[in-house]
C-alpha cells in the first residue's frame, strides 16, 4: 500500500515560471532604465533566490505550483505577485518545459510565461538580498533549466522584434523615434543608423506622428510618435479574450 | 484519511493532444489530397471518437495522458501512433491548455502539439468507425474545448504562412508553382492570382528551380522548384534541437 506522499510522487507536478523582460541601463542603475539617453540600454530580469531545496541558494525564474482552482496565467500571476509584486499588462504563454530530469526530485512541468514591462512597472519590483535585477545575457548558472528558458524567451524576443509592434511593450504610449530605436538597439544588441531607423518605422506604417513634441525648452524638440495599431502587440487569435493586453 | 484515488483526483492531471493538418480535396476523396490539381483543397484534421467516460462518443483530437518516464513530445507522439499510426516528420508543441473547467471530471492540463503532414504521411492513417478525416472548417461540437484548440491552431497556420516556409510541410521536397500555389489558396481559403503569387515566391529568395521538370510527357512540362533553406520551416531557437524536423 501506499501513502499520499507517495502517489503525488508518482504524479507529475505542474508548475508555472515567468521571464519578466525590461531595459535597464548597462550598469543596471536601479534609478530606472535608461531607454533614449546616451547609455545603452540592455535586456534585464528579475530573479528570486531559492529558499527551499532542492537548488537552494541558485537564483531561478520567479514562479510556483498551479493550484486546482486557478487557471495557468492566474497561476502566473499570483506567484508573481507573491514573489516580486509586479503585475505585467503584457503577458502571454511562451511554452511548456517537460524534460523528464529536469527536477531532481519529482517529474516537474513548468508552463512558462513571459511578460515585458515599462519602466514604470519595473519600478514596483521590490528588491532585497532574494530578489535582484540581473542582464539577460550573462546570468549565473540558474536553478533546474532556467537558463535554456531565458535564452529561449531571448530569442522570441528579438523574432518576434521583427513582426510585431512587440517594442511598444516596453515603452509609454507616446515616444520619440529615438527611444524606440533604443529599445530595437538594447533587444538586438547592436546600433542602427538613426537616418535609416527613421525611414523603415515611417514606410512601415506601424507608427505615426502624434502632432506633439517633447516638452522642456530645448531648441528643437523632438517629436512625439505612437503606434497606429496596424500591427498588434498582442494577438493570439481566438485565444485573445482570454490574455491580458 | 484519503486513499490514493482521491490523492489523485486532488491533484492537476497532465495530457497531451495533437492536431493533425493535412490538405485535402473539397470532397475528401480518400484516395489522396488534391493539391496542385483543378479540385480546390482544403485543410483536413484526423479525430477519433471517445470510447470512455467523460464525453464517450464524442469526436477529440488523438492523446492521452503523459507518462512519467516520457517527455511532452514523447507521449504526444507515442498517442497519436497509437490512435492514428500517424508519425508527423513535422511537430511542434502550439500551446498549453490548462482552463479549471475544461475536464467535467478532474483538473485536465492539455499540452498541444500541432503537426503539418505530406500526401505520403497521411495516407498512413488508418481509417474505421472510430478514426475519420473532418474538414477543418466545418467540425462537429467536439469533446472539451478541443474546438477551440483547432480554430487556435488554424489561426496559427495561416499566421505563420506569411512569415516562415510552412507551406513547405505540405509538399514534398520538389514541387511546381502550381502545387505551392495550391497550399497557399486551401490554407488561405481564397484564390491567388497565378502571374502576381509566381512573382512574388520567385522575389522572396525562398524558393529556386532545380532545374527540373514534371515528367509525364506534355508539350510545355511546368519547372520545379525547392524551398532554398533561406526561410527555416521550424526554427525554435535554442530549443531546435529538442524538436524534429
């Protein structure tokens, strides 16, 4: 015969995990990201340490166990919530990690979500000695398989760059043409031609001049744009009611 | 106390399925898909009827429930053999389904996996009172949400037609202007201009001619042509060597 605790062994655990991206300066200057200014700005996220074995002490992405009676992305919500308090307007599911080892100590499958958020989100991030902003490309080794995640959400990230409106995430309603060519900079990792920069987003019909400039005196203040909504940020067809946008 | 039933029943029950596109003609003549003939086609998916409690009776996309000792994309291969002998070249994991009230019985997550399959694969489908080919486009109310899982996986395909080589799957890996044409219209669900679509794929870089012509012995034989490998059928990033191509 056997106990509870060994038929939930004998089941496989379902779990949820969140990669949150944001543009942060490249000193990771907590006073905010630095998206438009003269410091390049790069891909950061948050991460919280493990307090529980197994892995414990490894930094990991935040995330926890599905209840019974909440739905994956409210699973994805509320463990990011308890753990980092941010509540992302973007989020949607990026895949399902299944690898039987994956765990060391049960069969674990984490359904993980990513979400990218402005700096005003980002400020909500409550940090301490368990939770810390890290740069998306040099990471310690991260608990179980966290580190194939971030390089898989990287790299939807900068495809999905080039068709869709994804950009927009990170930054207000309004923005200028160079803190959107700040944003395709710190994604891509590497500098684009200004002159360039300006004649593809305008020939692409995905932004448009608001009529309003950037207020504080300068002698030629820069333009304010926003996005026509030609492209969506997200659209996941018929599921879309059921995603937060 | 609870036995281990209940213990079970408490906890989230993990299942794969997997839809199956295939082309067809309007008709769903049995003897094969009609692409690049004058028969229009269309998208067609296998089902199989539910033998079991809950919704005996009901047509389901094939799976089942995923075994400890495989990974996600094991058990949905090792299901869709099972119930169809079908064993897609072409698989990827589409979205993970995980509704508190999709099951009547227990907490059910699905994992979907979605699979693009030649004239040759198809035809390994083993037809019978229980197995039949559906037109995509005009199902019966299916078992659980698995309506929704299909019209999310048709969106997905005509998506990704736009932007990768998907259209490839479908055919082998030489075919005429007219066979591709022909996918492009039964995926799209409307007609293309013969001149304007011959245009546009020789200008994309993503095909070329072999050099080659169909056999058979007409006056003007049409030219064949590959995809170039420029455009990636299934590129996941760093996931790609997990996922079969």
């Amino acid at each position: 015969m056997s106990d509870s605790s060994d038929v939930l062994r004998a089941s496989i655990g379902l779990a949820v995990s969140t990669v949150i991206f944001a543009l942060r300066d490249a000193e990771g200057d907590t006073s905010g990201p630095a998206v438009g200014t003269d410091a390049p700005a790069t891909v950061w996220l948050p991460l919280v340490r493990r307090i529980r074995e197994p892995q414990c002490g490894r930094w990991a992405l935040p995330g926890g166990m599905v209840e019974l009676d909440e739905s994956l992305e409210g699973a994805a919500r509320r463990n990011l919530a308890e753990t980092t308090q941010l509540e992302p307007a973007y989020l949607e599911q990026l895949y399902a990690f299944g690898d039987v080892d994956r765990s060391p100590d049960r069969r674990l499958v984490s359904i993980v979500y990513w979400a990218l958020v402005r700096p005003d989100e980002a400020e909500r991030l409550t940090l301490g000695e368990n939770v810390q902003w890290f740069p998306a490309d040099e990471l310690p080794e991260l608990a179980f398989d966290h580190n194939l995640i971030v390089d898989y959400a990287l790299w939807r990230l900068r495809t999905k760059m080039e068709y869709s409106a994804i950009a927009h995430a990170f930054l207000g309603d309004e923005f200028t043409l160079a803190e959107l060519r700040g944003v395709y900079e710190a994604v891509l990792q590497k500098p684009l031609d200004p002159a360039n920069f300006r004649r593809q987003m305008e020939s692409s019909g995905a932004i448009e001049p608001t009529g309003g400039v950037v207020t504080g005196g300068r002698h030629r203040p820069p333009k304010l744009y926003r996005y026509t909504g030609d492209v969506q940020l997200v659209d996941a067809g018929p599921l879309t009611p059921r995603i937060s946008a």
